[in-house]
C-alpha cells in the first residue's frame, strides 16, 4: 500500500461515486465513520477526506480500496496526499 500511488483522477472518480451513493452509504461501503478534523472540498461540496482516500486506492488500476485502520487521515498522510494533489481540504467546523 502506498498513499503515493494515488491520482488525482482516481480521488475525483472516488468523489462521484460518494456524490452517486450520498455520504452515509458511501462511508458505510468502505467501512469509514465521518470525518473527525478534515474534509475534502471541491466546488463548495465537503467530503470526508480519509475515506475518498481510502476509496481511490480502489480505483487504481489491480487495487483494493484502502481500510479505515490502514492509514491515517491526518495531516501527515491523507491530507498532506489531497493537497499534493491539487485538492483543498479545510479543517473540520467544531459542532
């Protein structure tokens, strides 16, 4: 598994897939609870970012989707992969 390997098509095909399911079927499909401190933005839309993450390791070509347990979602690993990518992601609003 490398975070590395993840396109940025594959995290966009990953987000019409969420956008397809809705978000609470889509975070149960790949076994994520929401976001705790870092959505995905795109066009004003929030997306919970370690789970279209973990999604778009799915998309690759010979690739499972990636577990909640299988990397971290913060801002040393999914976050910092988002905006390598080109993406925004803001920080969570506190409920």
């Amino acid at each position: 598994m490398a975070l590395n390997e993840i396109t940025r098509a594959a995290v966009l095909q990953a987000v019409a897939e969420y956008d397809r399911l809705g978000r609470d079927a889509f975070l149960h499909r790949y076994g994520f609870g929401p976001s705790r401190s870092y959505l995905l933005e795109i066009d004003g839309k929030v997306y919970d970012s370690k789970a279209v993450v973990g999604a778009a390791h799915g998309c690759l070509p010979g690739r499972d989707p990636l577990g909640s347990d299988e990397f971290s979602g913060g801002k040393d690993h999914a976050v910092k992969l988002l905006r390598s990518l080109g993406f925004d992601v803001v920080v969570r609003a506190a409920n």
